[in-house]
C-alpha cells in the first residue's frame, strides 16, 4: 500500500461540510489508479466533537481543529492534510492522494 487517507468526519451527520465533501472524496479516491486505502474515523454526535479535550483535538499528531478532515498517512505519520473548509476541493484531494 503506497498510503492511507484518513478521513475524518461526524456521525450522524449534521456538519454541512461533511454532507458535501463525503461524495467528492469517495469520487475521487475512487478514480485514482494509486494504491490508496480509505480509513474512515468518526468523531462522535455533536455534543461529544464540541468537547475541547475530544481525543482528536488534544492528540499531538492529529490536533484536529474541524470536520471533515482528510489526512495522508504514510510511514506512520502525516504527510499531508486537508482541513474541513477545503475536504470538498477536488484539486486538493488530488494533490494529497498523490503526495503533493
């Protein structure tokens, strides 16, 4: 396996960002001819995301800040990254998938 994108997201649903980006990211990771691996984590309901010391936002290596957010896990640490305003941005899946 070349990487793994982590995508990070809410369940159930309810961050509009997550409602539109999930059908990009899917559709582009699809069409890659890459050796990628889609890993999807879920940040909880609503109430338990908005906690400031949420597992995801107080880990070192992750701080994460919203959702979704899409990471390049390669050789056990990010290599790049994707933050909720940007998840849904073709190009920018693009480049991430390949390393850019």
């Amino acid at each position: 396996m070349k990487c793994a994108i982590v995508y990070v997201t809410d369940f159930p649903f309810s961050v509009p960002d997550c409602v539109r980006a999930e059908p990009v990211i899917y559709k582009k990771l699809e069409a890659t001819a890459d050796d990628v691996a889609l890993l999807r984590a879920y940040v909880g309901d609503r109430p338990t995301w908005r906690n400031p010391v949420h597992p995801w936002r107080v880990d070192s290596r992750f701080k994460l800040t919203g959702v979704p957010t899409l990471f390049r896990w390669e050789n056990d640490a990010i290599k790049g990254r994707l933050e909720d305003h940007e998840a849904h941005v073709e190009s920018k899946i693009d480049a991430l998938v390949a390393g850019n």
